[in-house]
C-alpha cells in the first residue's frame, strides 16, 4: 500500500491531522505488522500518531488488524478476564499476579498478556516466573493451566508474535506509540471474556472509553492503573467505569491513608510480600480486594447471560 499517503494524513499536526477511515486504517496496521513498511515510514507514523491520538474508528480498525493475525485463540466456556500486563513497576510494587490469584480464587479465570522484560521496570512476567505461577505459551497448556490452577500468563512473543515485534520498536524509536494502546485490547479467547485494560493518562482513557462505548458487545473495565498496570493504586482515588452490552458504569475506588507495601519494587520484596497475603500472614490489600470483587462482580452478570 501507499504509506506515503497515510502519513500525510495523520502527520500534519496534534490540530491539523485527519483521522483514516476504517478500511485505510485497518490495512495500515495489518502492513506495519507484516513489516511492510520502512524504518523511515514507521518512525514517521510512530511519532505522528503519539501526536494526533487516535480516533475511535482507528481504533476499532486497529483492533480488527490486530485480531485477524493473532496465532492463536484459548477456548473457554466460562468467562475469562484478561489482563494485559505492558507497563511493569518502577516505584510500587507490581502486584497484578496477587489480582490474578485473587480472581482465581473467586473462581475466575485469568488470562494475562504481556512482555517477558522492560529494561526499565519489573514484568509482571517476571514476577510470575519468581513465583512459580503459570507460565504458558500455546493454546492447549494455556487452557490446562485456567482448567487446573484458574490463571496462567501468555508473553504476547507466542500469543501475537507480529505485533511483539512491532510494540518492540519502542526500545528504538523512544516513546511508546498507537501499538501499546491496541495491544492493551488484545483479546486471545474464544469465548466469554471480560477485558480489564489500565492506562497511564487521562487522553488515552477517554479514547479508550470513546472506542469501547461505540462498541456493542464491548466488556471490558477501564481505569487509570498503578503505573498502567491492571491494578488499583492503593492511595489515589480512581474512577472505573465498566463497559458492558453497550452500556458503561461509573465506580470509583476512595484510596487509603496508608499501607504496608515495601519501599521497593524490587522483585524478591514483591515476591515475599504477595507470598506473605497468599499464605495468610498478611491481610489482601483492601485496593486489590475491592477490583477483584468489582471484576467477579462483572464475570458473575457475563456467566448468568451465557447459561
């Protein structure tokens, strides 16, 4: 296709740049995930949209490019959350495999996506291999581990190997881009499913909130993350508005004056800490407790609708 002109198009500024329609939009990423633009286009497209944002047809056109080259999908009878686990920890401790385990223990099944490292921050797969969480890489052990433990991490290198290496020119070029926004929508199940996405500024929320609203079928939480993780930050009061069946809902979780979290985000600390809550010598953090109930709450309305 004529990259040329896609860049014209959302390159001529925050206030100047047009938004493509769907088909254009759509065939745009399909390219950049089968790398048939050049280094010089994508930096362009890269930048230019980080400028512009995208619209909520973009989005959703995206999103189809994305969900048509996905190597494969989990099937599940029973609602399955998904977790996209893209920003890590660098401050507090990362504590999204305490939220997957805590839905597991409600009976919800937890699919988390995400990168295995950031140079930068601590991965929420990184906790999980320090854990001994569940790991998995193809469909089939993706679906034995949500049969036998309730929750299991799938690195997007298996899952999406394409858009992997698309997000990854992130390390190149400098600043995140579109493709973090898009994979943060990525939804790998055959089945009911509920998509809990965490964002790190108010714009993309919106956006996200404009592309979910405009979608029918849309089940999915939304709400300013812990450093754009899929957690709560324990402190900070956070709308969360929960989209389901073309409708949405405001919550919002109050904060707390203070907790017991380590001062680091360090991996071994984490570990100790989500470790000390699973085996009962510390209480759940009441900011991890409150989003798991909300969630359940939410899989509980999408299971009751599937019988």
């Amino acid at each position: 296709m004529n990259f040329t002109a896609i860049i014209k198009e959302v390159g001529r500024g925050a206030r100047g740049a047009r938004g493509l329609d769907a088909a254009t939009a759509q065939a745009a990423f399909a390219a950049l995930l089968a790398g048939q633009v050049s280094d010089i286009q994508l930096g362009a497209w890269w930048l230019a949209m980080r400028i512009k944002g995208e619209t909520p047809d973009e989005l959703a056109a995206f999103v189809a490019a994305m969900q048509a080259s996905v190597a494969f999908r989990v099937k599940s009878a029973h609602p399955v959350v998904i977790l996209p686990c893209y920003n890590g920890a660098r401050q507090l401790p990362n504590l999204t495999p305490l939220l997957a385990w805590a839905l597991a223990r409600r009976g919800v099944r937890v699919l988390l996506h995400g990168v295995r490292s950031d140079p930068t921050r601590v991965t929420s797969f990184e906790l999980f291999e320090a854990m001994g969480f569940p790991v998995t890489e193809t469909a089939a052990t993706t679906e034995a581990a949500l049969n036998s433990r309730g929750f299991s991490f799938t690195p997007l290198d298996t899952v999406h190997p394409r858009l992997a290496a698309l997000i990854a020119n992130r390390w190149r070029i400098g600043v995140r881009s579109t493709p973090h926004t898009v994979t943060k929508l990525l939804q790998p199940v055959d089945g009911p499913h509920l998509r809990v996405v965490a964002l790190t500024h108010g714009d993309y929320i919106e956006r996200m909130g404009a592309h979910l609203a405009g979608q029918a079928d849309a089940k999915a939480v939304v709400f300013r993350g812990c450093e754009g993780e899929p957690v709560l930050h324990p402190k900070r009061a956070v709308p969360v508005q929960i989209f389901q069946n073309g409708t949405s809902l405001m919550r919002e979780w109050p904060g707390v004056v203070s907790h017991d979290l380590p001062d680091t985000c360090a991996i071994a600390a984490t570990v100790a800490y989500i470790e000390s809550v699973i085996q009962g010598a510390r209480e759940m953090p009441p900011w991890i407790d409150w989003l798991a109930r909300e969630v359940h709450s939410v899989t509980h309305e999408i299971s009751a609708a599937n019988t």
